[in-house]
C-alpha cells in the first residue's frame, strides 16, 4: 500500500484546507484498512488528529479541539479526507495519513498505525497569523 497526502500549504488564521490522502493498493483493497490522519510539529512528539474505519461508520477523534476537523473517505476512489476549519496558528504542522489492517476498534487501528502502519510521506500545513 502507497499513500500520497495533497492540499497542504499556507493560510491564514480562520482559514480552512481540505487535505487529500489517496492509496495505491497491489493485491489488497482499500477497504481492508483502518485510515488515520496524524500530524507533527517541529520538536513535538506525532500526534493523532483522527482516525476511520474501512466503511467511514466509526470515527475517533484524539484531542477535544479537533471538532474543527473533519474525516471521511470515499472508498471508491480510494481516497482520504481531512476538512479543517477555523485553523490556528498552534495547527502548524507536518501531517500525515496512515493506514493499518485491523480487526478492533478505530482507536485501536490507531494505536496500532503508529506501530506498524503504512505511511505518506506527509504535507505541510502553515497558519500564519
């Protein structure tokens, strides 16, 4: 499995960005993977934004702000998607789509993402002020 994240770069505080993750699969299908978004800033540890499930009827979000994103997919064109909104300067960051073949729930893919998942090789999301 190839993941290739699109749609980051600048914008300005209050601004919103829809970030693209779209798989390449060999042998598999997109919907045998759990997807997740993830993201890091410079000198801080890699941070779990949100992830789904193979069918987008599970979500899980990682912290109480990240209301202002939203995840989905669209298993057809097997791609990955990421609605930010309001954004802020503290939302600055590298960020990342991960996938991971799992069988538990959408936390647990996550958790299990940061182990032994399949990566992009991440897009960069500036917010200036």
């Amino acid at each position: 499995l190839q993941l290739a994240e699109s749609g980051g770069g600048s914008v300005q505080a209050g601004g919103s960005l829809r970030l693209s993750c779209t798989a390449s699969t060999s042998g598999s299908s997109f919907t045998d993977y759990a997807m997740g978004w993830f993201r890091q800033a410079p000198g801080k540890e890699r941070e779990v934004i949100v992830g789904i499930n193979w069918s987008g009827s599970s979500t899980y979000y990682g912290a109480s702000d990240n209301d202002r994103f939203t995840i989905s997919r669209d298993n057809d064109k097997k791609t990955l998607l990421l609605d930010m909104a309001d954004l802020k300067h503290e939302d600055t960051a590298m960020y990342y789509c991960a996938a991971v073949t799992y069988a538990g729930s959408t936390y647990g893919a996550l958790r299990e993402m940061l182990k032994s998942g399949y990566w992009g090789q991440g897009t960069q999301v500036t917010v200036t002020a």
